[in-house]
C-alpha cells in the first residue's frame, strides 16, 4: 500500500512559478514509476510528466514541454514537479501518481489532489 499527499498548490499569476511535492509512503517507493496527472474543469484527467522509478528517465505532455520539470528523490520518498511560466491553461487540480507493474500484477495509488489556479 502506498499513500501519496501533495502540496504546494495555490494561485498564482500568469509568468510565475509553483513547486508541487508529493510525499510517499511505504518503503518500496523507489519501485513505482512516479506521474503528475491534472484535470481541469470540464475535462478529463490528462498526464502532464512521468519519472521512471530510478529516476533514469522522464516524459512530458507536449503542452508543458520546457517550463515543467519532475524529479524525484527516492531517499526522502518525495516527487516534485517544478512549474515555470506557467499559463492560464494550466489551471487545475494535479494528482500524483504512483504505478509498478510486476508479476503480481498492477499496483497503482492515487493522491487527493492539489488545486493550481493561474491567474492572467
């Protein structure tokens, strides 16, 4: 089991920047491949960046491409996405996500979520 709380969501103003963190726990996170997802109003929950669960490898969602960056530090059982110029359009609530995939199956946790308004 694996629970995940983030934090370091609010309002900000078009341009700025936020640093979302999510903490984990359990002792097997640096086994699960870690995601920020973020659904906005009227819409459905889109990926916005993916870290690999050694850190080795990251993916993007093409929108935020060059102002967003996930990293992780397995030590301290945290993943952070850090989130410059941001725009009107990334507004809304981001999840994190933890998945591992193994021979006993698929395990995947979802945290409560944190809201992200952008103001322009």
């Amino acid at each position: 089991q694996v629970q995940l709380v983030e934090s370091g969501g609010g309002l900000v103003q078009a341009g700025g920047s936020l640093r979302l963190s999510c903490a984990a726990s359990g002792r097997t996170f640096s086994n699960y491949a870690m995601s920020w997802y973020r659904q906005a109003p009227g819409k459905e929950r889109e990926l916005v960046a993916r870290i690999s669960s050694a850190g080795g490898s990251t993916n993007y969602a093409e929108s935020v491409k060059g102002r967003f960056t996930i990293s992780r530090d397995n030590a301290n059982h945290t993943v952070y996405l850090q989130m410059n110029n941001l725009k009107s359009e990334d507004t809304g609530v981001y999840y994190c996500n933890a998945l591992k995939t193994a021979w006993a199956g698929r395990f995947e946790y979802w945290g409560q979520g944190t809201q992200v308004t952008v103001s322009s």
